[in-house]
C-alpha cells in the first residue's frame, strides 16, 4: 500500500495526530465507562 503522506515532517505531524486522537477517543471510552454514561436521560 503506498503511503499518502510523502512529506516526512508532515508524515511525522499527521502520526502525532492520530495517536493524540485516538489517546481522546480512548479517554472519552474510558469515562463513558467509569461514569456509566448511556443515551437515556436522567429525570
């Protein structure tokens, strides 16, 4: 698979930004767990 980024210091750039991205995802994974979070809201 070819790469889409050729740049290396924009390669470098968008790698940082996926894991920062997916560190949020897993962030926001792991509070919706802790705090019991669901689509029903709380009268």
């Amino acid at each position: 698979m070819k790469n889409i980024v050729s740049d290396e210091g924009l390669k470098k750039q968008v790698e940082s930004s996926i894991m920062a991205a997916e560190g949020r995802v897993k962030g926001i994974q792991q509070f919706i767990t802790e705090n019991k979070v669901t689509g029903k809201e709380v009268e």
